[in-house]
C-alpha cells in the first residue's frame, strides 16, 4: 500500500487541505473555550476530534 503524498492530488484538492489545515487552530481554540464553558460529552469528543486532526496536519500524516 503506497502513502498518500499531498502533491499527488489535484490541485483543487491541495487548496482544500491548505484551507483546512489553516482553520483548524481557531477551531479548536473555539471548541476548547466553548467545552470550559459548557463541558458536555460531545464537546469533550469534538474537542478531541479537533486536536487530533490539527496534530494530524501538523506532523503531516495529512
């Protein structure tokens, strides 16, 4: 099974995961404020999900 490489893909598709790579910081400085205010189960999950796929861009396994 080959890894995925970025530059591989259409170049619509880059500027996407350029986009979306950019926002997911303040995404998840919203959701942790939004979880210390109202810390419910999903917030807690989202939070997670957020961290984990901004660490995932970040490291670039993305």
């Amino acid at each position: 099974m080959s890894r995925m490489y970025r530059y591989r893909l259409p170049p619509w598709c880059r500027h996407w995961l350029y986009v979306i790579e950019k926002a997911t910081m303040p995404i998840c400085v919203y959701q942790l404020i939004r979880t210390l205010i109202f810390p419910t189960t999903i917030d807690v999950f989202l939070l997670g999900l957020c961290i984990g796929l901004h660490l995932a861009f970040r490291f670039k396994w993305i």
